[in-house]
C-alpha cells in the first residue's frame, strides 16, 4: 500500500466561509478523491475556492457499498478526504462505516481539527461546560421523545442536541412538560452566519422568542439543555457509603442498582452521584 493512501476527516465551515483552515483547503486540493455528503453542496465550497478534485457521493443511503469501493482505492494507493454538509463528519453526519473500515484495514486516518456546531454552540453557551454530553438528534416522534428526554432528567452535566427547524417549538414544548418549567435552555440558532443568535431562558422564554417573529424557527439549530440540580445531598449516608463499596468491584451502573434497590432511591441519582465522585477523585 502507497504511503499515499491516507482518508483525510475534513471539516468544512458551519456558515462561515472563513471559518476553512489552510489545512483542509490544502488537503481538499491534493487529494485524488472527496467523498462527500451531497456532491451539490460541496461543488459549491469547492468553486468558492477553485478546487478542481473529483467528487462522489458518501450519505447515510449508500454509505455501506460506498465504503468497500473507497477502502479499494484506497489500497490501491489513492487518497480521500471525507466531508459532510457542513462541520466535522460524523457528528451526526456519514462516514463512521468509511472509517471504521479503513481502521480495520490498516489504512492511514488522519482527523483534522476544524468547526463543530456542537462544540461552538456549548463554548458560547453560558451552560457549564466541564462536563457534557452530546446525544445527536432527539427523536422525531413526541412519545419517543419524551421518553428520552425522561432519561436525561436526573443528568447533572449540559446535554447538547442537534434539532430541526420542523421540530424545534414541539421539542420545547415536551423539554417543559418532561424536565419541568424552570430548567435552564440555551438555543443556538445560525452559527457563524449573519443571523447567528444564542437565547437563553426556559423552554417557554424560548418558544416565546421562536413565536415573535416566524422566520425564527427557520435554519440550523443547536439546544442546549442545563443539567438537574444536584441531589448527592439528598442521598443517605450509608447508601453513597455502599455504593462506594460496591463500585470498587462492579461497573457503576450495576453498583447504582443494587444501592437503589436496597435503599429504596433513585438509580439515577445514585448513578450521578457516582459519576461526580469518581470525576473528583
């Protein structure tokens, strides 16, 4: 295989053309193929810049046969950069079956750094930021929805979200009906792009904002959900003292369910209490 065969990750701007490094536009140049989310969108990054290299097609419908037939380039020393829509691929976008293909081959990845909504909505978020999760998109149908929203209700950390414009006033409608009127919301609408906006309040301070004004609720969004207060303090004594135990010789999750059957509590709040334990220590 030719030290050439490398699967370059590309990111690509959220909005803001400006926001492309030297390094991808270099890479996006030199490479024999770009496997991209819609040829479309990405002929129109690659004019911008007057990039000349040869596309095809990488999506969530093709993305099994499209793997097999770029490991084969691949192997046969060709180069490929992966790009999805807009920021880094497979953050909710294709490409994990390309790379996990490519890994188990033994061929050359190499990931550059470059914008990640996610990532840019939470840093200018105002929610804490040292520990958090991203959970992609929430389900499309309000009972699932709902469901996973209730999971998440115990969680102390900020939750981020990909949403869609179609979704995003029925998706605050159940955050306020499952996580309760006073959780704290932070919604991140248009990153890097003219009408880019971070608002912040309740769900209901948000649908609000959303109602005002129609085209509000039109483009790319990012919510942001704060977490639970904590509860540790509200946990026996004994308990978290056997939970401690317990953890020392099985997983957390396992340990949280038998201190909660034992005690009568929470599973989750004892699994939360373990997780800010074992982060402090």
């Amino acid at each position: 295989m030719s030290d050439d065969a490398t699967l370059y990750i590309v990111p690509t701007p959220i909005g803001n053309l400006d926001d492309i490094t030297a390094r991808a536009l270099q890479t996006l140049e030199s490479v024999d193929w770009i496997a991209a989310e819609d040829t479309r969108h990405t002929q129109r990054l690659l004019q911008h810049f007057g990039i000349k290299t040869r596309t095809m097609s990488l999506h969530e419908h093709n993305e099994d046969k499209r793997a097999t037939m770029l490991v084969h380039r691949l192997q046969s020393g060709e180069s490929v950069a992966l790009v999805s829509d807009a920021g880094t691929p497979l953050i909710s976008d294709p490409g994990f079956v390309l790379v996990r293909k490519c890994r188990e081959e033994h061929i050359k990845v190499v990931a550059l750094p470059g914008p990640c909504a996610a990532i840019t909505a939470l840093s200018g978020s105002g929610l804490p930021t040292d520990r958090f999760i991203f959970e992609g998109f929430l389900p499309s149908r309000s009972q699932a929805r709902s469901v996973a929203l209730k999971q998440l209700s115990d969680r102390t950390c900020t939750s981020v979200f990909y949403e869609a414009p179609r979704r995003i006033r029925d998706t605050l409608l159940d955050i306020q009906t499952v996580l309760g009127a006073s959780r704290a919301l932070v919604l991140a609408k248009e990153l890097s792009k003219s009408y880019e906006a971070f608002v912040s309040g309740t769900a209901k301070d948000i649908i609000d904002w959303l109602d005002a004004e129609p085209g509000r609720q039109k483009g790319e969004f990012v919510l942001m959900i704060g977490g639970a207060e904590r509860v540790e303090s509200d946990l026996p004594a004994p308990a978290l003292e056997l939970l401690a135990q317990l953890t020392a010789e099985l997983p957390l999750k396992k340990a949280a369910a038998i201190v909660a059957a034992h005690y009568k509590l929470k599973k989750n709040a004892l699994y939360q209490a373990g997780l800010e334990r074992n982060n402090a220590s």
